[in-house]
C-alpha cells in the first residue's frame, strides 16, 4: 500500500526555520509563518521534512486514494521558496496576475523572496485557497474561522 510522505510530524517548526542557511531565507520563512499564522488563525505544523503547514483536511479521490494535507502552507527550499495553496482552485490564476513575481506548479506557487510580491494578495490567496478547501470538503478547519 501506498505510505504518504508528507505527514504531519513533531518536528519544531522554529528549530526548522533557525536551520536555514541562508540568512535572507530565514528572515522570509519567519515573515510567512507571522503572515500565515495570522491569516488562517492556525497553528504552524511541519508536515514532512520541510513544509510549514497551517490547519489540515482530509481528502479522497475517486481513485480510492486518501490522506490528510494542511490547507496552506510553505517551503524555504534552497532554490526557492515554495507556497503550497488547493489544487484546482479556479480563482487562483486571477489572483496571481498581480501578485507579482513567481512561477507556478499544480498546487505551488514559487518565489524567490518575499519582496518581489504582493503581501496583500498572498493573503488573499491563502483566504481563497483555505474557503475553496472548506467548500470542496465540508467539516473542515472548525478549529479557526478565516478573518
């Protein structure tokens, strides 16, 4: 059977973030830990190795597949620094023309620093991404209310 590699774990969230090496990329994943942190109203999780995640859902696919992912989240990758919002979100694509400068993957967004983008619509995004997450699985996230 499949084992899911991105779990939540135990792992420090801060003892993570303080392993960066990078100084620049380290100051960046602690103002997107205070800017997810307060956008969602959840608790910062490390899912895997190297994901900050904030709140969780559970999914399952018509395929049979299933598992548990955080709403949101984020990776200070040494390249770049990955954001991790729901897949198949429609509204997101409209969002992105004015968040400023960044590639996209299915489910990421990737920038290089905080400074090239838009705070206002990265919290934005996580608002829709969290509200397109709780309307495609109802029940989740009652822990937090999105403000």
């Amino acid at each position: 059977m499949y084992e899911l590699k991105t779990k939540e774990t135990d792992n420090n969230v801060i003892e993570f973030i303080e392993a960066i090496e990078s100084p620049k990329k380290r100051e960046d994943a602690y103002k997107l830990l205070d800017i997810f942190t307060e956008t969602t109203g959840f608790e910062a999780k490390m899912w895997g190795p190297s994901i900050i995640g904030f709140g969780s859902y559970h999914y399952k696919y018509k395929s049979g597949h299933e598992g548990d992912a955080p709403l949101v989240g984020f990776s200070p990758r040494k390249a770049k620094i990955s954001l991790y919002f729901a897949p198949g979100d429609t509204k997101r694509e409209e969002l992105l023309k004015s968040f400023g400068k960044h590639t996209t993957g299915k489910a990421c967004v990737y920038i290089n620093k905080l400074a090239e983008i838009n705070v206002d619509v990265l919290k934005v995004l996580i608002k829709q991404s969290v509200a397109f997450l709780k309307e495609t699985y109802p029940g989740i996230g009652k822990e937090a209310e999105i403000t």
